[in-house]
C-alpha cells in the first residue's frame, strides 16, 4: 500500500486476522457481502481466474455489470499489499460504469503460494512487474474484446502503472494515479521531514530523536528497517489515513471479503513480508524525475495530508509534466487511501475525469 505503508506495523495487522479467522467464524458475514455484491446484470462479468505472467501464476478478479463498458485495471501497492480482499468495501460503484480488474502480482495475495518463492525472488523487479502489467493488459484486451483500458495504480502500484503508461501508452485510454510515486529517495526525504515535524510540534523528543537516528536515510543504503523506522511515527499523525491513526478496522476489512479466505489471508501475510524484503532494496533509485512528457492522459487522484507517499512530491511533477491532458483532484480530507476516506468524491472524480477519457472507444468486436 505504499512503497510500503508502515510494514511492521500491517503485518502485525495481517497476523491477528489470520489467527482469528482459523475457525472460519466470519463465513456467514462473508456470504451476506458475497450476496449484496453478487453481479446479477444480463451482461455482467464476475469472474476470478489464474493467468501466467512473465511466467509466473497470478490471481485475476473482474467484476462489473456491463461487459461492454471500459475496463478499469486496478494495480495495488505494497509491494506486497493486495488490495483484492479490501475491494468490497469501496469498488461497488465503480462497477456499474467500469469493468474492474484486481490481480494480485507475483508474490502476493493469492498469487503467493501458487509459485516457488526461491525461483520467483530473482525476477521480482520493477521491470518485471511492469511487463507483468502489460502482458495482463494484453490479456485482457483479447479476453473483452477492447481496443484500450484504464490503467489505475495506488502507492506502490503507481510506479508499475506510470511506467506501463511511459513504456506503452497505446494500450491506455489514461493513467490514473492514486498515492503517486515519483522518486523514491525524494519520497522517503520529504515523509520524514513532514513526520519529524510534527513530532517536534507535539513534543515527541523520542520520534525525533528516532528519526534523526536514520540518518543518512534514505541517502545510502535503502533498507526496509529504515523506511519502517519513520513510518510507525508517520501513521498516528494520519500520513496514511487522515485524522484516523487507529487502523485495527481497516485492517480487518478483508475478514468480510468474499474473494479471500482465511487461508488466503494468511497467505497475503507470508507475500507481504517475502515481497517487501526482497524488492525494496531495488526500489532505491527509481524516479521519474526527468520523465517531462507523456503520451497519454494522466488524471492523478491525491490525498491532501499523504505523507505516506507525500502528494507534494507527485504534484510538483505533474505541474510540469507535459500529456495529451492532464488532471489533479485534491482530496482535502484525505491521506493515502482516499478511495477508502472520500469514496464519494473519489467516484465522481472517477465520473467527471476518467470516464469521459474512454468515450471514444471503438472496441474491437
């Protein structure tokens, strides 16, 4: 959910769920939310499926009410941080104008325990989940009969989806950017500055103190225990969720999932933690910086008070950006999650922004 929202303390959530789910106790909460979301349209799509991506199996989920809208594909973040089990609880409206697609990328989710993590460690690169994206894109455009898609990419997610949009504009109708990412080094060193702030604000002589002791982070060596070691201080001051640091019930969403079981939640614990230590040292140096023209129009969706991955940083960017056309919506009461905080705001931005993007489709039926 980010590059990584406060990893110690979401696995810390992700184990507590898991045990709790061993009895399978929040089965019949599960099916009255599988019931509600059911898709019962003449022309609806509901389906989950295995794919192979840069050979590797990968978890597919696509829901929607009318095939023949265009299709949305969601990219979560992370890495590791599925977003498929969490879907349920804000993507319903989105369905009846988007055909939306989860997939939850190699090492994660459900996608983790269908491949060797020995064999799958060497290749989890940006590189390849880009391609993982693009070969999905591909995929699903001969699976839907579509010319182009919309290519959605939140936290982590937003660094696969910005470079498929710089690589391959031609499969996009737009990119959408939702807790964009630019430059990770520039990222990690604007978040610590906002948090060490705000500790210093209220008093907190042990979170700076802490954060000072980071130092030279994010200069140097890019290690997971650093990014950790400002981000548990970052979250109670709502980088991740605006004026709401306790985050147990978020946490819990995925119990109510219909897509994830208890075994699948245990499973997104184990890729979590195996997907962030193995690919966050490689995370260091990526940064669009001197991308300064895109082929494709971008809308990018960012939460005012995201320290998480700080909205400054990505609208100083897109400030100077160039694209076919452009759009930043400031969600005011928002950090990182905003489809979660302002899901209202966030559907119509959807609506307003995204939608009209795709009214020149000619699809290839």
């Amino acid at each position: 959910m980010t590059i990584r929202i406060a990893v110690t303390l979401l696995l810390a959530a992700l184990a507590a769920p898991a045990a709790a789910q061993s009895d399978d106790a929040y089965t019949p909460a599960r099916a009255i939310v599988a019931d509600i979301g059911k898709i019962v349209t003449p022309n609806g799509v509901q389906e989950t499926f295995e794919v192979t991506l840069g050979g590797t199996r990968q978890v597919v989920n696509v829901r929607g009410a009318d095939r023949d809208n265009p299709i949305l594909i969601f990219v979560h973040g992370g890495p590791g941080a599925v977003e498929m089990p969490f879907a349920w609880a804000f993507q319903r409206p989105w369905e009846d104008v988007f055909t939306i697609v989860q997939y939850d990328q190699r090492g994660a989710g459900r996608s983790y325990p269908l491949n060797d993590p020995g064999a799958l460690a060497p290749t989890m690169t940006p590189d390849r989940y880009r391609d993982d994206a693009i070969e999905l894109i591909e995929l699903l455009k001969k699976r839907y009969a579509k010319r182009k898609v919309v290519l959605m990419g939140h936290s982590w997610g937003s660094i696969i989806g910005l470079s498929v949009a710089v690589k391959r504009p031609d499969l996009l109708y737009a990119y959408v950017g939702v807790g964009q990412g630019i430059d990770f080094r520039a990222g990690e060193k604007a978040g610590m500055a906002w948090t060490r702030a705000k500790a210093l604000a209220a008093g907190d002589k042990e979170a700076v103190a802490a954060i000072d002791a980071l130092a030279p982070y994010p200069a140097g060596d890019f290690t997971i225990a650093k990014a950790d070691g400002w981000r548990k201080y970052a979250i109670p001051y709502g980088s991740l969720v605006y004026n709401k640091p306790d985050l147990e019930y978020y946490f819990q969403t995925p119990r109510l999932s219909p897509e994830y079981t208890a075994a699948d939640i245990q499973a997104w614990g184990k890729g979590s933690e195996f997907s962030v230590t193995t690919l966050w040292p490689r995370l260091a140096d990526i940064s669009f910086a001197k991308v300064g023209k895109m082929d494709v129009p971008i809308v990018f969706l960012l939460g005012r008070h995201d320290y998480t991955v700080p909205s400054p940083v990505a609208a100083g960017w897109f400030a100077k950006v160039k694209a076919p056309s452009k759009t930043l919506v400031w969600l005011e009461h928002s950090a990182h999650m905003p489809m979660v905080e302002q899901p209202g705001l966030f559907f119509a931005a959807l609506l307003r922004d995204v939608l009209p993007l795709t009214k020149d489709m000619k699809e290839t039926k």
